[in-house]
C-alpha cells in the first residue's frame, strides 16, 4: 500500500543522524534530526540509538533500514570497507554492508577508496548523495559537494572515475578561531552573503592564481591595519578567497571546459558556492543536498531488494 | 676605545625579547634573551623592562638603544609608522623614531607598509635583517625570510620594491593542532628533517602545482587510512607540502628566474628551506637570522648618528 512506511533510511555522520521513513514511492513520511553522532552513538550503542529513533516514529520492528555515513567507519558501527574507485555508482549501493546480529534487517552503504599514490583519498556520505543527484546514465559529469571537506567527483558514464577533497570549511574554521585572522573577523564570524562585494572581489583574485591561497591570507589583516577593513567584510574576504581557491583548484585538475558543474548543497553554502562558480564562469545545476541523500539512500535500498515492488507506484529513477 | 659598549641594540618581538651590547665596530660584547615579549611589557613597562636588562648586562645609563619588532607597533612601546613601499632601505633606517620621555636615547626602527589596493600587507622587524643581510648596493635581489609568517621581499637597487606574506608556519600550528591532521600527525609532532623522503615528495608535488596546497591537504589523512602513513611522515608531508607551496607562490609572484635568493633563517628552518629551495632548482646564499638582526640594528644605529665614529675602527659596510 503506498503511504505506508516501506523502509527507514538514515545519514549518520560524526555529529549528527537524520532519519527518515520512506514510502515506495520513496516519499517522505517522517523525519528526525538528533545530535546522536558517532560519539555519543559509541557510549550509548548504535542499535539502542537507532532504534529509540524508529520507535519514536512509530516505525515496525521489521522495518528494514539503509544508512550511510561514518556510522560505517572502522570508528562506527560496522565497517564497511571503501570500494575502490573507479566503481559503478550502482556497485557501491549494491556494496552495502548487513550489520550482523539484528533481527532487523539493517545495512550500510560503504565509502569510497582512491588509492593512487599521488592523490590518496576517501568519502563516506557524499557516495549516497552522488547517487541520488540524478545524473544521465552516460557522458562525463563533474560534482562538487561543498561543506567542512568538500569534495569533487568525477563522473564517467555512470561511475565515479576519480575524486577530491578540499578542507575549505575546516579551513576556514581554524583560521577564523586559532589564526591571527581572528583579530580580523572577530569573535562571532558574521555569515557571508554571496551577494557581498568584497567576496566576490576575493573570490575572482583567487579564481585568477589557481588555488593558491596561502599568499593572500595576511592580506586580509594588513587591509584591516592600511586600510579599515571592518570584521563582516573580513569574513566575506577569507570566505570568497577560500571558495575562489577550492574552485581554481578543482576547475584545473578536472579541466572544466564549458561542461555544466552538478553543485550537491543547501542553504547558504550553496547560495555562496552558486555565485561563486558563476564568478568563474561555470553554468551549474544545483541539487538540494538533503534532498539526494534520501534518494540515494532509497536507491541503495532498492538496489539491495529490502523494498517491496509496487506495480501500481512504477519504478523511480 | 674599541671593545666598550658603543650602542645597545633589542629585537623586541610579541613574545620574546633579545638584547645585545655592540661594541663601535657592532662587535656583540654581551646578549640576553628573555620571554619579555609585548604583552608581558604592555604590563610591567616598557621603560622599566628595558631598563633591568641593560642595568643587568652593566650598560651604561647613557648607552644608546636602538630597537626594532613590533614594539614600534600600535600596541607597542611607541609607534613607528610604517614607511611606505618603495622605499630605500636606508631611508627606512633613518626613519628610526625618538622614544619620547627618556632620558637615555632609545629610537625603533618602523615597518614597511605596502598599500597597494590589490596586495595589501606589512613588515615590522623584517626590514632590520633585510638591512643587516648585506646585499649589494644594486641590482635586483629576492630575500625569502621564512617563519610563522614568511616574508619575501624584493629589493631593487638598494629600494625595498615589494612584499608579500606567507602565513606557512601558522599554517602549519593551526593544521596540526586544530584540524582534522592533528589524528595524523599526533599529539606532539616531531620536528622534521630535510633529508626526510616524505617532505622532499610533498614538497615537490606542491612545487609543481604553482602553490595550490587546498586540494592536497586532506590527502595526508587518507594517506594514513589507506597506505599507513606514519605520524613522523604525516609531519614531514605537511611541512613539505606548505614549504613547497610557498615557494612555488613566490616563484611565481616575483618571477625568480637563475638570479642568486637570498635566505634568511636559523637552524632547523633556515635547513629546510634550504633545502626546498634546491628542490626547486633555486641558487641560495644563506644568511643567519640572527646575525642579520644584529647588523641591521647596528646600521639602523650608525645611520642615526648614535654611534661615534672611531676613525681606527673603519666603517663596517
């Protein structure tokens, strides 16, 4: 019967769980959002936490649920060890993970692995979001997720060929809080809006140097002292030169041409990033970032049969 | 008489003090070094501080002092303007301030402001071991200064032309210590050594890519997780990475091409870079930091006529 819960999915990273209740149809039904991340998760236990959830939402005991997240890291629940890239998007869902010893039937959609020796890397979360971003089945397809570690994927004909990370978020943090910038921004950073002047002046300097940052930093407390810079405009300075460099960066090891950029975020993250790769001259196509990881996680459910086929509902892409 | 004090000399910096007695040829007949940095004398008195080391190292009450470092700041001791780019160095000297109030004559050597719209920045201690480097009188000379904030600066026909700063060792204590690198490198990194494979690999690969270091920093990490990169490794990968990345940056502002740098540094750090530099195909004269300081101390001095002229001593160049 369509309305009624189908299976319970959940993103759960280091600080935070979300959960849903999806029906076939991969609607919606009931959400949670709790601080339960894997720290608190690992004193109180993953089962007792998640289930505490579930009860709450008047989930089934034989509901089955997808998750994914650092609650599969080796400092999680279970691990599900990282798939080498390059992988089909659709292996990495079918890669999911039982979590063993539960009557539930509860599994984990594993990360990501690059292991090159010049550019090892790894993503746990972002994969789900990837799948759930509704890219064409072929072609060449760039992603860029920003956040604490951004990361970029690069796409080929329905598999991750390759990935990033920029720390742009963290970055900007221990700079705001532990730098000599925090004489400049102040103690409570004002939030950026994409629309200041001086984030985009910043930003176009370091779209035009390719990710080099470091050698503008100082610059933002010299232009406090030479010039008057006041505290909102050095947060909107240190934002866009960050963002402009992450982008110059990524733009240069994945030769973005004129190809559209797919730019996974919500809220004022993506309000800043869409405005930023505007400044650099990307055409791009912004999907909610909350938004694909619940079809994601729908997808890996249906990848791995816990769902149900209705024939009344039809498939969803 | 040649060996009396003729001139007392202080680099006096945010958290450190170091005092000297040079004798009419700069000659150092006696030095202290105290943690007697701007925030403990914003306390106790700059006078009175100066004042216990010199009657402790037994100078006389009419000694002359000159200082320089960021007690000529605005929250210094008495502030000594910045004296605007380009400017000669010896114009710099000469600018040297009167403390005002003392009996004895005490003048700080100002900073250098470069208020260009585009590249905003100051120097405030580094102009003194720039004049103590003994660079010829012409021609066109790069001086790298490395620290918690390098500098370079490009001098031209005894004219400071320009500058810019590098944040590399902040970079690196706030990386280490507050991002996600701090499970990498562990809690008390080991100092690296420049003969350390890792560093010279990341230093290289960050050469390469024109000073763009975003985009490698979270590789440390995954280096960790996927190859078991060590925590000694992880330290020399990150100081390799930021030392590499600052070169490359410079190179690239400033155009080096064949010409000679000049590097000023001291011990671990003046070896490290050194030994970047050479990675990076530079040809490099040393000079040692703290020799540098004291040289420029003594010009800054003997351009302010607070030294007599001794004629059997001869003029130190």
């Amino acid at each position: 019967m369509s309305g009624a819960p189908a299976v319970a999915i959940a993103d759960w990273g280091t600080t935070r769980l979300r959960v849903w209740l999806l029906d076939a149809a991969g609607k919606a039904l009931a959400e949670r959002r709790a601080d339960d991340g894997l720290i608190g998760a690992r004193v109180k236990g993953f089962a007792a936490v998640l289930e505490a959830h579930l009860a709450a939402m008047g989930a089934a005991t034989d509901l089955p649920v997808m998750i994914c997240g650092m609650a599969g890291s080796r400092q999680g629940w279970v691990e599900a060890a990282y798939v080498d890239v390059p992988s089909p998007i659709a292996a990495i869902l079918e890669g999911a993970v039982r979590v063993p010893g539960t009557a539930r039937d509860i599994r984990i959609v594993p990360g990501l692995a690059q292991r090159r020796e010049d550019r090892p890397d790894v993503i746990r979360g972002e994969e789900t979001q990837l799948a759930g971003a509704g890219l064409p089945p072929t072609g060449r397809h760039l992603v860029c997720m920003p956040g604490t570690h951004s990361k970029w994927i690069e796409v080929e004909d329905g598999a991750v060929a390759g990935f990033g990370t920029w720390p742009t978020g963290e970055l900007y943090s221990v700079l705001a809080d532990h730098s000599i910038l925090r004489h400049s921004l102040g103690e409570n950073p004002a939030a950026v809006g994409a629309g200041n002047p001086a984030f985009r002046r910043w930003c176009e300097a370091a779209l035009a140097e390719g990710g080099d940052i470091a050698g503008r930093l100082f610059s933002i407390r010299a232009a406090g002292l030479l010039h008057g810079l006041g505290e909102a405009d050095a947060a909107a300075c240190l934002s866009g030169l960050l963002i402009g460099g992450e982008i110059a960066s990524a733009s240069r090891r994945y030769r973005i041409a004129q190809e559209p950029l797919v730019l996974i975020a919500s809220g004022a993250l993506g309000a800043l990033y869409g405005a930023a790769l505007g400044f650099a001259g990307h055409t791009v196509r912004l999907v909610d970032a909350d938004e694909a990881v619940r079809v994601g996680l729908f997808e890996a459910a249906r990848h791995n049969g816990m769902i149900a086929v209705e024939p009344t509902d039809g498939d969803r892409q």
